[in-house]
C-alpha cells in the first residue's frame, strides 16, 4: 500500500559536488518497501507541484535512504533542507527486484545515478553477489557495497577511479559467472547489458530510468515498449507502476 507521509530528515550530506545522500525518517514507507522501488518526494516550495521520483538506496529499520542528483529547482531545494527538516513523501512505488533462489550466483551492475538503487538489493541478496560499479569520472558510493562483503569492480570512463572503460566492457574483461543479472543505469548501458545477458543466456532484470509526472501510473507518461516471449504484439507499460523493473529480454531497446 502506497504512503503519503511527512518524514524528518536525520541527516544529509553531500558526497561529490552535486550528489546529495539523504536519510529520512518514514517507518511507514521503511517497514513496506523492497529493492528496486522508489519514493516520489515533493519540493517544499509548494508552488513546485510535481513530485521527484527518486530510488530507495538503502533502508534501515524506520528510515529509509535516497542519493539524487541536483538538476533543476526542486532537487536544489531538496539540497538545502537540513537535519530535522521535513519533506513529503508517497511511496513505496512500483515493483522491484525478484531475489534469487538461495545458492545462486548474482552478478550487479550500476551506472551513474543507477548504483543507488542496487544498494539495499546487494544487501539483500542470498549467496554470492559480484557487483560491477561504473562511472563517468570519480567514483562514488563504491564503499559501501564492499561494507556489505561484496567483490566489487569499479571502472571509470575517465581512469579515474579503478578499470578505464565502460563497466560493460569491464564486466567483459572478468566474465564472472552468473544465474542472474541485475542492473540499472542509463538506458544505453542497459541494453547493452540485456543484449551481453541474453548472449549468454543468464536472465536479467533492468532498472529502468524514465521521466516520471504523477508516480503512479494515471498520466502514461514513463511508458515503456514491452514484448512478452512468444507474443507477436508488443505493448506499452508504465515504468512506476509496472516497473522500474523489467525483464531485459522483454524491453524493446530499439522501438
């Protein structure tokens, strides 16, 4: 059941020039939510009447965890708010992540603002996990998948932070073995990744990043297009609603 709440901002702290960590206080949306679904979070300024969807990183107990990037008004108003401040919130939305079945091998794989969410899913998983970081410069939040006992591989398109490259080609270079894939980031590295996956015939699930407006699904305007195996037809679904996360054999990369 989705929650609309006012949650209390334990505290926040900027970890690179323009990407903010925040944790917020929200027992409700905390005991109910799962990997890979997000938080639609209302700017104070209430004359900003659209909502930011923003990805759930981790969660604790009573408060639940969310790194976003400043790119317009209302994120710069979600960076000045302070400890003890508070924020609206609806959530938990959407449909995350299926865990694995115990005694499988996982492989994760983040881009940009798409390593966040994977954050609570390598916590969460059972077994082995291998976890495959990418970055356009510096790298960022990295520290804490290795808190959680995870191997993790880090690429930089810059070299300025573990392997140079993409961290599909860095995934290429070490071919871990795997049952199932997990990933989100840019759509671009996306398909690449569903595309490497289904070449090797490991399913995979992607996180898919789209524009949103209301969150939960009334205006079809973060539709996706969606070809079901076996089915000549194609079809349009919501990412908040029947998403973020998809099958990766499922999504029409191209169409």
């Amino acid at each position: 059941m989705n929650t609309y709440c006012k949650a209390t901002i334990r505290n926040q702290k900027e970890l690179m020039p323009g990407i903010w960590k925040m944790e917020l206080e929200a027992p409700e949306i905390a005991h109910s939510a799962r990997p890979g679904q997000f938080i639609q979070m209302y700017p104070p300024d209430e004359r900003n009447l659209l909502a930011r969807p923003i990805s759930l990183a981790a969660i604790h107990g009573e408060s639940v965890e969310v790194v976003y990037r400043v790119v317009g008004n209302g994120t710069e108003q979600f960076s000045r708010l302070r400890d003890n401040d508070t924020v609206r919130l609806m959530g938990p939305l959407g449909n995350g992540f299926t865990l694995p079945e115990a005694g499988e091998r996982s492989v994760i794989i983040g881009g940009g603002l798409g390593i966040p969410p994977l954050l609570e899913l390598s916590k969460r998983i059972p077994g082995e996990a291998e976890v495959f970081l990418g970055y356009a410069d510096a790298p960022f939040m990295d520290g804490d998948f290795q808190g959680h006992g995870r191997k993790v591989h880090v690429a930089s398109q810059t070299g300025n932070g573990g392997f140079c490259g993409t961290v599909l080609e860095l995934v290429e270079d070490i071919a871990p073995l795997a049952d199932r894939i997990y990933a989100c980031g840019p759509r671009q590295m996306l398909q690449a990744v569903a595309e490497w996956a289904e070449r090797q015939g490991i399913p995979a699930q992607v996180s898919m990043e789209e524009r949103m407006a209301c969150g939960i699904g009334a205006c079809l305007g973060c539709a996706v297009k969606i070809q079901k195996p076996g089915e000549k037809d194609w079809q349009y679904l919501r990412v908040c609603r029947d998403g973020p996360v998809f099958s990766g054999r499922e999504v029409v990369w191209n169409g």
